[in-house]
C-alpha cells in the first residue's frame, strides 16, 4: 500500500523514497 512504509523507513531511505517519488511523478 501507500503507506507502506512508516517514517523511520522514509528517513532511513530518503534517496529510495525520492527516486519512488520521481517514478510516480512520470
């Protein structure tokens, strides 16, 4: 789901959530 992931994920893989960012945003 979206909200997979929790904040400590996000701030652990910050590069990894903004290339998922970037893929969602094409």
């Amino acid at each position: 789901g979206k909200n997979a992931y929790t904040k400590a994920e996000v701030s652990r893989h910050n590069t990894r959530t903004d290339c998922w960012i970037i893929i969602k945003d094409k």
